[in-house]
C-alpha cells in the first residue's frame, strides 16, 4: 500500500516573503509547489493537522512578511449543483421580470 492510495487532506499555505533568497528553507516545512520571483511569495502545502502549527512557525522567520491560509478547502467544489442554483435564481429573475412588464403594460 503506497502513501497515494491514502486520501491526503492537505492545506495551501501562502507565504510572502521579503526577500527570494532563503525560499530553499521553506522545503522542510511542506511541498513548495509554487515560487513567484516578481511577487516575492511562495506556495506550499502541508498536511491539515499541522497548519496551525506551521503557520506560526514560518510566520516567525525573519525573511517572512505574513503567512495566508488558501480559502480553497472552504471553497465549493461541486460546480453541478452551483450551476443549477445560478440557472434557478436567472429563471425566476426572468420570471419576475416578466410579470413586472406585464403589470405596467396592463395597468
């Protein structure tokens, strides 16, 4: 049984930095999984348990500026039923609309 079979519950930490230099150090708290030169931040993941935990820690480096947590986890990921509760609120937007013009026509 490989570590892959398991199902990883993981969260994106994005950390921005003053200074691009010491992002190697950022390695032995999680998967580095994006650097961005311009911008000066970096994207790494960790497992769920330790993200409190992490956070401080990198948030106590001194190359650090500030430690976000990714909204992803929190985010819906299930577009179906997002789609059809958009597609429901257009059709009775369209509905109300259209009795709207209706009662002037008429009035």
């Amino acid at each position: 049984m490989s570590i892959y079979d398991q199902a990883q519950s993981r969260q994106a930490l994005i950390v921005w930095m003053y200074s691009n230099k010491k992002v190697k150090q950022l390695q032995k708290y999680g998967f580095v999984y994006y650097v961005s030169r311009k911008m000066k931040y970096a994207i790494v993941y960790t497992d769920i348990e330790e993200a409190n935990h992490i956070q401080k820690n990198l948030e106590k480096l001194h190359f650090v500026r500030r430690v976000d947590v990714s909204p992803r986890q929190a985010m819906a990921m299930d577009y179906a039923t997002a789609f059809d509760a958009y597609a429901a609120d257009l059709m009775a937007k369209k509905d109300s609309d259209d009795k709207d013009r209706l009662n002037e026509r008429y009035a």
